[in-house]
C-alpha cells in the first residue's frame, strides 16, 4: 500500500506499466505517511539528514522532514537563519516538532577575539594577535564580514603571502594596532568592489544570477545578462574563481546569500525589471516552473501577465494536496488583479482550498466575495446554483442547520432549470442541513 502511495508522487517507485493518479484529498494522511517511510527506509543507519536554509522550504516538505525527525531522532539537522523564519511553512513546522520531540537549538553567534585569532592562525599558520584584533574590531566577529575583508586585503595587495608562507601587509613592521589597514564599509560593500574587479560582463552576470533563485544555469539566465555565449562562460568561471559563485547540483549559487543580496541591492529600479522580464522570457522557453515565472513577471511589473501562471502553481500544488501551498499561489493571483471572470474562478478555488484547511472566517469572507463577484458579472444560473451549494455546504459544515436548508430551497425556487446533476448536489446540502450533524432527523425552528 505504502509503495502505491508513494509512486503518487514518485511513478518510478511503482513496477507496473500503470502507475497511480494524483494523491486525492480524502488519501492524504495516507501520501504522507507513505512518503515518510520511504525517505526512512532510504536512510542508512549511519547517516544524518541536513537541511539548510528550511525557511525557503514549502509546508507539505517540511511536514514530511518532520515525521521523518520524530523516527530518526537525533539524526535530522536543520538550519535556518534568525530573521528569516518568519514562513508559514518554517513557523508551523518547527512549532509542530517542538511540540512532539525535545528539540536541542545551537544558536551560531558571532566568534569573539580569541576565535577571530584561531581563524587568523588556521589560514596563516601563524600567530597575529594585533592583526586579529583589528579584524575583529572591524567586522565583529561575523565569518562572512571576516572572509570578504581577507579577500578584499589580499585583491588590494594590502594583505600578501611571503616567500615561506606566511602573511604579511606593508604595516607590519611600524603599526601599533593596524589602524593603517584599507578596510571596506561593509561586507556589501566589499562584495560590489570584487565584482567590479572582474570586470562589466561578470558583475552583469551576478546582477542577473542574483535575482534568478538558486541553484541558476546559464540556460535560466538566458538573454538576461546580454552577454554572448562564450563571453557568458567566461564570466561565470571568473564568478567562481573570485569565490562569489559556488558549483551547486549541476549549477551554481551564491557562496552566501548576503553576496546574493549585496549584489540585488545595487541594482536600480529599471534595470531591475528589465531582468526579471528577461528571466521570465528564459524562463517560458525552458519550461520553467510557473511560480517561478510569475514571480519574474510581478517584480518586472507586469502582474496580469503572471495570473495565468500562479493559477497553474496553484494547481501543481493542489495535485499533491500542499492545500495550504495552493491557496497561498490563488491569493497572489488575485493579488494580480485579474479581470472579474478570472478572478471568479480564482475565488472559487479559494474558497475550496479554505474547506479543506478547515480555515471557516477566511472562508466565510471569501464566499462573500465571490457571491459580490456573482452579482456584478450577472453569471449564468448554472454557476450562481454552484454558489448556492457552496453557502448550503458552508452552514451544513457550521452546523447552522436552518440557514443551509433556507439557502438550499431559495436555490431550487430560483434555479430550477439546470443540469439535474446540479439539483442533486443542492437537494443532498438540504438532506444534510435535516438530518443534523450525526445524521438524525432534525425539526428546524420556524
């Protein structure tokens, strides 16, 4: 059984030449579990699942990282950056182990003089007290700040190798405290200093790389960076020897996301849409995920041109029951501004997915606007019909017995000439609103 769940997700997992279809809503504690056994089975004894950067992760994924945790007890690491966890899918998840097993957090503070001396005599192999203490003054012990003043000491001749190996500046001999050292502002600021160095057709590749999402190809930047094919390789390689860009699973990405963010914060507003308008268009060429597109399409300030593909994100994530996921994606649709009919439908999934979720203010809200919505599109009767088995459904779930039956029988006065499939589905909501919530017949005041 748990083999067939599985392959829902995953057909190779299934040995016959008929595979099964999507999860269904009413299977997916069953598609959880079957996945959770799987990444356990998977798992040899001796081995630690690391997760890095969980606050980028989606909820259905960090549900199943977390059952698998409570069967692998200290064997799951996760990681995630003060600030950034502010996700639903990193709060709730987190929140939810917490609550089910003893979690131990390691909190990485900055390292103090002494660590900063320790680093300084690993990558010297020798010891630097005044040296030490200068970086340590200038970066505050933040390892990412340490490493890009290094390199920004060494890329400006201020910091060179003797012929024996060890470091050496043109202070050391008259200095008190290295007061003398050309240090940069920042770490941004030490960051912008080494792309330019490389030149314009690499600092326009990191501008590109920096918004397109990691891990990036060169086929996902595209015309994006304007370069010519080769001029592009050229670039990405003086990226990854300069230790901006790391190889990452058959791509690159950014050696640390505050290199990331440095370089994004130098662009200006229109330079900025232009790239992303340029890694949508790469993006649509290669097939790429519609999230993605959409995302691309927004920033680059054309938001109804995105409607199409977050409906389509919405509806990958709703084919693997991530309801939460899904409705998150039709929300940015609206947030959009789609034309009314589109927005209808959007709404309508909204609504939907709310059930699901079991999320009923939110709900209520949302077929209110879709019953604004019905009234100013002056739709057809089959679709206001469709409405009147949402609000029956909606009392019915409420256990607001009278409301769901008055709902229901306004529906068959009004909307008798319908498909009779349609008729059924609001004569079951006015058996259901009868019969009660534990299925006895009920008399209904008035």
């Amino acid at each position: 059984m748990w083999r067939r769940e599985a392959a829902r997700l995953v057909p190779e997992l299934w040995p016959g030449d008929d595979p099964p279809g999507p999860p269904t809503p009413d299977g997916r504690a069953r598609f959880v579990e079957a996945l959770v056994r799987v990444l356990t089975a998977l798992i040899p004894p001796d081995v630690v699942i690391v997760q890095d950067d969980l606050q980028w992760m989606d909820y259905p994924s960090v549900e199943v990282l977390s059952q698998a945790a409570l069967r692998l007890p200290n064997r799951v690491l996760l990681t995630l950056r003060r600030g950034e966890a502010d996700t639903d899918a990193a709060r709730q998840g987190v929140l939810a182990l917490g609550r089910q097993i003893p979690l131990e957090r390691l909190v990485l503070e900055p390292l103090g003089e002494r660590g900063v001396r320790d680093l300084v005599w690993v990558l010297s192999g020798g010891e630097a007290p005044l040296f030490a203490a200068r970086l340590h003054r200038a970066t505050g012990g933040n390892p990412l700040a340490l490493l890009e003043t290094l390199r920004h000491l060494a890329d400006t001749g201020a910091l060179h190798l003797e012929p024996g190996g060890a470091w050496a500046t043109p202070y050391d001999d008259q200095t008190r405290d290295y007061a003398e050292l050309p240090l940069p502002d920042s770490v941004r600021g030490a960051v912008l200093a080494r792309a330019a160095r490389l030149g314009g057709g690499a600092r326009r590749l990191l501008e590109a790389a920096s918004l397109a999402g990691e891990p990036f190809t060169l086929t996902d930047l595209g015309g994006a960076s304007a370069l010519p094919e080769w001029e592009a390789v050229e670039a990405l390689e003086q990226a990854v020897a300069a230790g901006l860009l790391t190889v990452a699973g058959g791509g690159h990405r950014f050696s640390h996301e505050q290199v990331r963010s440095a370089l994004e914060s130098a662009l200006g507003p229109e330079r900025r849409r232009l790239l992303h308008r340029k890694l949508a268009e790469a993006l649509l060429r290669q097939g790429g995920a519609p999230a993605h597109v959409a995302h691309h399409l927004e920033r680059a300030g054309r938001p109804r041109e995105a409607v199409p593909h977050r409906v389509r994100a919405a509806q990958a994530a709703a084919a693997v029951l991530a309801h939460a996921q899904a409705l998150g994606e039709y929300r940015r649709a609206l947030a959009d501004g789609p034309d009314d009919p589109t927005a209808f439908a959007i709404h309508a999934e909204v609504v939907e997915h709310l059930r699901f979720l079991d999320r009923r203010e939110e709900r209520r809200a949302a077929l209110e606007a879709l019953s604004a919505l019905a009234e100013r599109l002056a739709l057809p009767a089959e679709e206001r019909l469709h409405q009147a088995v949402r609000w029956a459904h909606f009392y019915t779930e409420l256990d607001e017995e009278a409301r769901a039956l008055e709902v229901a029988e306004r529906g068959l006065r009004e909307f008798g000439d319908v498909p009779e499939p349609l008729l059924a589905l609001l004569w079951l909501e006015g058996g259901a609103a009868l019969c009660g919530p534990w299925g006895a017949p009920r008399k209904l005041d008035g």
